[in-house]
C-alpha cells in the first residue's frame, strides 16, 4: 500500500477509535496546514514571491514541477538587486562571483553546478548535466566549458554595486556572515504540479565574501535541496557548513517520510543542527518543506525567516518559527 494512502486510512482509524497515534499527530501551527491541500502549490524560501508568482502560474497551467522550478528560481537568478542568487551577487574575498545550483526531478534524477562564473543561469546549466550527461555535479572550469558549449553565454556577473559593497568590506575584511540578508538569500524553491508530482531547485552565490574555492550547500544533493516524490521535498537556507555537515534537506524528507508534518520535519533539523552547533547564536539557518499532500512548513533557528507560497492563485508569504 502507498504511504499516502495508508496515512489516509489510519488516520479514519484513528479517528473511529477516538485516538490519534502520535505519528498523525495535528499541528495547528501557523506554518502546517493538515488538510490534504489543493495542487499545485510552489513555494520558496525567503519573500521571494516573484519567483512563486512565476512558477505558480505556469503550474496552474499545467507546467510540469520541473519546468516550474527552474523557471521560477531563474527569476531571481535574473534580478540584480538581489546580491545574493545569479547576476549581481556578491563576489568572494578576491572579487570572483562563483555560483552554485541544484536541481532535482520527480524521478529522483538530480544535476549540480558548482563554482560556476560568468553564467547567468546556473539552475538551467545544472538541469543540463542532469539530462545530458552520465553526471550529477560539474565544478568550475568544467561546468563553464559545459555551459559554453551547450550554448549559454557567458556574462559578466559583477554589477558595479555589488563591486563597490566588496570594495567597502575590502577596507576591514571582516568576515561575519549577517544572520538574515535584508530578508533577500538563497533561493531554494519547491513545486507540486496538477499531477502530484515535486520538483525542486536551490540557487546563490553563496556567502558573500566567501574564500576563493569555498562551496556551500545549496548545490548539494541532500543538503540545500532534496527531493523523493513518494515523500515530498525540502530546501535550506543559511550558514551552508552547519547545514552539509546535517545533510539537512535529506535529513527533512527522511523525518517526514517517518511520519513527521513537513514543519514538525523542519523544526526537528533544525533541534539538530543547533544541538551539534555550539556557536549557533551566531549564524542562521532555515528548512523549508512540502510532503507529497501539499502540506508545507518552514523553521529556522533565528526569527527573521519566511518562505512565499502560490497556491491557489494567491501567492502569500509566510512567517516561519524559529529555535531562537
Ligand atoms: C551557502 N546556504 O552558500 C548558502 C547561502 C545562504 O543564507 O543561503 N545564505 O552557504
């Protein structure tokens, strides 16, 4: 029997028998609904809500998750006022703007790039090596050669604003990563077509002022983005060290493919990280989730973090609960 349905059918048990086995246990929290929700549903992380409005609208439609996702994150890869995703991002320390993206499917097939330069779309080259190559990461000078060749042209990613920010740091070179970004960072968006089916994609620049070479976690399968479409998916925003080093995103789906509501799985990931994370008053990081009912949720360990939902042609943002 599909999860799904025998979740369904224990909990008409549950009900006859007057008891609720912890498992299906409700959460009334402002960021679970319980109810079997209406498809399809986009969400992300942060305010982004042009990216949702962009993929919610292409799924109302009747676009596919995947076709959804990678459109819908590309909006933000495309916004220069955003320093923190795509074109305009901040630089590293040596003044390189290097990109990380991921992208997975419904059928479990995932593609990644990595320290990727002077390519506007970084999600789209990631859905390249995941269709066209026998790969799931290219890095680099590899993944540019790749981009290049499929025919993505190459850019000039520092906006003169994002090089005059880097030119002010360059006086301290302070290196203290802002715990929420003016609300604006990592994208990380989850779709749930008409079908049923969940796509997902993560794209940044990463931490600004990185060092030269440094990779975080959004381009990490299972830690930035994971998806299984018998369960439903995940996505991280943050201090990208404490989130690999959980394996967070997997982490998420594997609590709600044990039972838990996308927040309970949320709030759980993060009880973790900040239980391994001595210093975790000094960093944020945020799980967003949908399960395969379109119910969703969101958590982090500091306030400060929502997530933009579409559903319904209403596209809302949502404050999400925090450790802290
Ligand atoms: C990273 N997780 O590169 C990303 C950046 C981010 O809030 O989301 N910052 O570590």
């Amino acid at each position: 029997m599909k999860r799904r349905n025998f979740i369904k059918k224990a909990g008409i048990t549950g009900a006859v028998l007057g008891t609720t086995p912890s498992i299906f246990a409700q959460d009334f929290s402002p960021n679970s609904n319980t109810k079997k929700s209406t498809l399809p549903i986009a969400i992300a992380t942060w305010n982004f809500h042009e990216a949702t409005k962009k993929a919610g609208s292409l799924l109302d439609k009747g676009t596919s998750a995947l076709d959804a996702v990678e459109q819908g994150v590309m909006v933000e890869e495309a916004n220069l006022k955003n320093t923190t995703v795509g074109n305009g991002g901040a630089p590293d320390r040596d003044g390189n703007v290097t990109l990380d993206a991921c992208i997975m499917s419904p059928n479990g097939n995932a593609g990644s790039v990595v320290y990727l330069k002077n390519i506007e779309h970084p999600v789209s080259v990631a859905r390249k090596v995941m269709e066209d190559t026998p790969h799931v990461m290219l890095a680099g000078e590899g993944a540019l050669q790749f981009a290049i060749q499929n025919g993505f042209k190459k850019q000039n990613l520092l906006t003169e604003d994002s090089e005059k920010a880097w030119k002010e740091w360059l006086k301290e070179k302070e290196y203290k990563p802002i715990i929420n970004i003016e609300n604006h960072d990592t994208i990380g968006m989850l779709c749930i077509d008409k079908d049923g089916d969940i796509a997902g994609a993560c794209t940044t620049s990463g931490l600004a002022y990185k060092m030269n070479g440094r990779v975080g976690d959004s381009p990490i399968i299972g830690s930035g983005l994971y998806v299984d479409n018998e369960v439903g998916g995940a996505a991280a925003t943050g201090m990208g060290e404490a989130i690999m080093k959980s394996v967070g995103s997997f982490l998420v789906v594997e609590l709600m493919r044990n039972g838990r509501s996308p927040q309970e799985a949320c709030k759980e990931a993060i009880e973790r990280i900040v239980k391994k994370n001595d210093n975790h008053n000094d960093f944020q990081a945020c799980f967003i989730a949908i399960n395969k009912d379109g119910e969703v949720g969101g958590y982090s360990i500091h306030d400060g973090f929502s997530y933009a939902k579409y559903q319904d042609s209403e596209n809302e943002n949502v404050k999400c609960k925090s450790y802290l």
